[in-house]
C-alpha cells in the first residue's frame, strides 16, 4: 500500500532537483523509453530507508560526473505501481528490486544496480559503480 | 532527506539481502526481516535446492548476482536447528 504522498515528497524532490524526470504514469513511461537511441538511465526510488537512504545520495554524486547518461528518469517503487511496473518491462531478465538503477542504451540494459550492491553500501561506494557504468557506456 | 526512513527499532541486517545455507544443502537468498529463537524470517526468496534444481549452486548464483533475485517465495522462515550459516549477499 503506497505510503502517504506528502511523507514521499521529499524523497521525490532529492532525485527530481537533480535533473531526473520522474515518470509517473504508464503513458509517461513508454513515451520516455520506447523507441530510444543513445543512453538513458532509470532510478528506481524507493521508501526502503535501509537501501535508498544511501542510493539518492549516490545518485546525487554520480551525477556530478563528467560522463553522463543522455536521459534520466526515475519512478517510484511502492507509490506509482503502473508506472514503475512499466518502467521494469524495459529490463528485460533483470529482476525487480528498489532501490535500483538501470543504464540503457539503444533500449537495451547495459548496466544495472541491483539492491543487493546498494544496501550496506556507503554513497561514495554506490556512487562509484553508477561512475563506472556511467563512463563506460555514457558519451 | 536521506535521513527519511522509516525502519526504525531492527537489528543491523534488517532490509539487507542475505545468503542462508540450510539443512539438506538447500541455499535461500532474501531480504532479512528478524531473528527470533524458532528461525529466520526473509521476505522476497529466491532457493536453490541440490535436489530439484536444474543448475548447480554455483551457477545459481552467477545468474542472481547478475540479474537479481527471482523472487519464489514471498516469505519463508528457516527453523533455528536447520540453520547452517548466514552471510550478506554483498559483503
């Protein structure tokens, strides 16, 4: 059950002022991923204060770098359900987890941070595998 | 605003994803909810069991690591006496 909006606003404002359009409907969605060249990344935010109180922070220092992917977006796990179920067909064999990032390119997933590497981690760690993904693939 | 989180009053793993190595050989991979004296209770589980899988442990693992965790259970407890060792998937 989504929790009540005016507690996830913050959450939403930290990933939105950095630049990353959210996508909050099925439409938003397919408009945003279907039939895209060049590189796009989706964020999967998240409540979960264990994984995505460090995963916004990385992704705040992962978008300080030089090497970025050309469209950013993030949907929001447990509040827009359509919107993020849409978003996750986009990912091919890659398993839902939030939080989570995905790195397309040509609609193809060619890096992603599962949960399980952003949980524990610090941002500076998380941050680090966004750069590497972010130099290798990113123009 | 990261300090917005609302898991307050668990223990270190609670929310992590965790490896249990059970009685019989079987592997479970979940996210930690608790520790009582009857088990431990995950939530999200993906299992390998020698008996019924189709790959080895190993290349189980390669795959989740990769991909995810492919979720076969939404919870599961494991008895305390079936309980072999427990380590974070990601160290």
């Amino acid at each position: 059950m989504p929790y009540p909006e005016m507690m996830i606003k913050p959450m939403r404002d930290e990933v939105s002022r950095l630049g990353v359009q959210e996508l909050r409907t099925v439409a938003e969605v397919d408009s945003a991923l279907g039939d895209i060249t060049g590189t796009a990344m989706v964020f999967v935010n998240s409540v979960c204060g264990c994984a995505a109180g460090g995963a916004r922070p990385a992704l705040t220092k992962a978008l300080a770098n030089s090497r970025l992917p050309a469209r950013k977006y993030s949907v929001f796990a447990g509040q827009d359900l359509e919107a993020t179920a849409r978003a996750r067909s986009y990912f091919g064999e890659y398993q839902p987890s939030s939080p989570s990032v995905a790195l397309l390119k040509d609609g193809e997933v060619v890096a992603f941070v599962h949960r399980h590497e952003i949980e524990g981690r610090s941002p500076d760690q998380i941050a680090a595998n966004l750069v590497n993904a972010f130099d290798t693939h990113c123009a | 605003m990261s300090g917005h989180v609302f898991h307050p009053g668990h223990d270190e793993l609670h929310g992590v994803t965790v490896v249990v190595e059970a009685a019989e050989g079987r592997t479970l991979v979940g996210r930690w909810h608790e520790q009582t004296p009857r088990g431990v209770l995950l939530h999200d589980v993906a299992v390998h069991d020698p008996l019924k899988s189709a790959v080895s442990k190993e290349e189980w693992f390669v795959k989740l690591r990769k991909f995810g965790v492919a979720v076969e259970l939404k919870h599961a407890v494991v008895p305390a006496g079936q309980l072999l060792d427990i380590r974070r998937l990601v160290e």
